[in-house]
C-alpha cells in the first residue's frame, strides 16, 4: 500500500485555495497524525455555496470561513460524520448565517466509547437527513449523498455530479489508511463501502484531509486489498500462536510512527470482530486476551 500513498501536499493556511473550476478550500490549522496537515474545507459554487465538512472550532477557520459565506445568496451545509474536526464550526456558521445543514444523522453514542482520534461531537444535528444517494440540487452543482458506514456509522461522502468529483472525508484518504475504531467503527461495513464507491464513475476523490487522489479505482482496490491482506496475516499468525492485540500490532507494525500504535490496536480490534462475524476467529474481549483462529 505504501506506493500508493501521497505525502506531497503544501499546506497555505488562511488561502482560499481554488482547487477545480467550481470548487475551492480553506485549510483549518489542526494538523496531527490522524489529520495530517488539518482540515480541509470545501466550498463549491458562486453565489449558491454547497460547504463540504466546515471544520472544528478554531476561531481563524471559522473567521476566514465566514467571510467568504456572508456575500452568499445561499449556503449549504454537508457533514461526512460527526468527529471534532469535521462538523462542530457548523454551529458556529449556523448563528452567524442562515443557512441549512446537511448529513446523514447524529453520532449515536454507543456503549464502551472512547474518545479516540479527533473526538466525537455529540452534538451536531442536521436540519435534513440525507438518505443513501439522495441529491441536493444547487446553482451550478449537484451533490449526491453517498453513505459509507466504516469509519463512523454516520458518515457520507459527497459526490460533485456535474464535475465527476467525489469528497471522500475520512472514508479515503490518500496519505494514510483511516481508522477504524469500534465499536462505531466496523471493519466489515468499512470494506463494504469501499466497494460501494466502485459503483460510481467519479474520476478523482477529494478527501477531508491531504491532497486528491487522482486514480481512484486503482486506489481502492489497493486498499480494499491491503484490508484483506490484514485480515490474512492475522489468520495465519493465529494459526502458529494465540496473540494478544499488543503482540499482533508490534509485529505487523513495526515500520509504523509508535503514536499511531494505539490507533493500530483499534484497528487490529476492527479486523478481529470482523473475522469473529464470520467465525474465523474468538476472543474474549479483553485486552489481556489472547485470540485464536477456529
Ligand atoms: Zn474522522
């Protein structure tokens, strides 16, 4: 997989970047190992603006955001899923401008959560619920709702028809796999939305975090393969010997930055309770467990 990841990306913090003919971004200064150089926001049209994802809550992404949003005739609103650095300056916007959001629906607290990677903001709401391939029309652009349930349960991607454009958000990213961490995340539905965006003809994906990636069909078979290949190895190093998460993550991870370890065990956790589904392996759940194939 690592041939296929682009780390080439300059970040212009407060630049209205144009990124296509109707489509531009404004970066958000959060950069971390899960958001790389930050947040990018999207904003597509003229006077009639379609926002994909306006970021989390810092006061200069906020500010640069509604200067461009205030000499609108109209604003839109659409939400991939619901972490800290996606959907929470929606609230903002809303108080500052009319306008309506957009997104598949609030993050469901589920029972053992962490507040891992960005954190989850548990409190956006859309004004409209958006169905799987539902379309929103604009002036000038057309976006089509895709959901794909994986990364969180609620998160969507949102494809530009006129353009044959698809942001990804966190679904793909071309500079990193993204992470899944259950009980949200799920290995098992994250593979099946992978395969659902082959359904589409978009010819370059923009994701929330990085720059574009311009062979998309390449790209997600690539890694609709590596998440196999993942799934494989954890069968065949289980068939030698019982592992615990810890012991599986410093095998198979031993080339990776140590801070995403933990990133990697939540991971490894997604793969497990994807393979125990299908009966390939049991646990007991714990940490301290060891897992082994039946
Ligand atoms: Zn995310």
């Amino acid at each position: 997989m690592k041939n296929y990841y682009n780390k080439n990306f300059k970040a212009n913090y407060n630049t209205v970047e144009i990124i296509d003919s109707n489509v531009k971004r404004l970066l958000a200064k959060n950069p971390s190992p899960f958001t790389f150089y930050g947040t990018g926001t999207y904003i597509i049209g003229h006077d009639d603006l379609a926002i994909i994802d306006p970021g989390p809550l810092i006061e200069s992404h906020i500010f640069n955001l509604l200067k461009l949003l205030k000499s609108a005739k109209k604003v839109s609103l659409f939400i991939t899923h619901t972490h800290a650095d996606h959907s929470p300056a929606a609230k903002v916007i809303k108080e500052n401008i009319d306008c309506t959001s957009y997104g598949y629906g609030p993050y469901k607290r589920k029972k053992f959560d962490t507040n891992f990677e960005e954190g989850h903001d548990l409190t956006f709401k859309p004004d409209i619920y958006l169905n799987d391939g539902e379309l929103v029309n604009g002036d000038g652009w057309t976006i089509r709702a895709i959901h794909t349930p994986g990364h969180t349960s609620n998160h969507m991607c949102y494809g530009l028809e006129e353009q044959l454009i698809l942001f990804t958000g966190d679904h793909i990213m071309g500079w990193s796999t993204t992470v899944i961490v259950p009980p949200d995340g799920n290995m098992t539905s994250y593979i099946e939305s992978l395969k659902k965006v082959l359904n589409y003809k978009y010819k370059i994906f923009y994701p929330t975090h990085g720059g574009p990636i311009t062979k998309p069909r390449q790209f997600v078979n690539a890694l609709i393969a590596h998440r196999l290949m993942r799934q494989t190895q954890i069968i065949n190093e289980l068939s030698k010997n019982n592992l615990t998460i810890k012991e599986m993550v410093s095998k198979f991870y031993k080339t990776t930055d140590k801070r995403l370890w933990p990133a990697a065990e939540k991971s490894i956790l997604a793969n497990l309770l994807s393979l125990k589904d299908k009966g390939v392996v049991v646990d007991e759940d714990n940490k301290k467990v060891k897992w082994k194939v039946i």
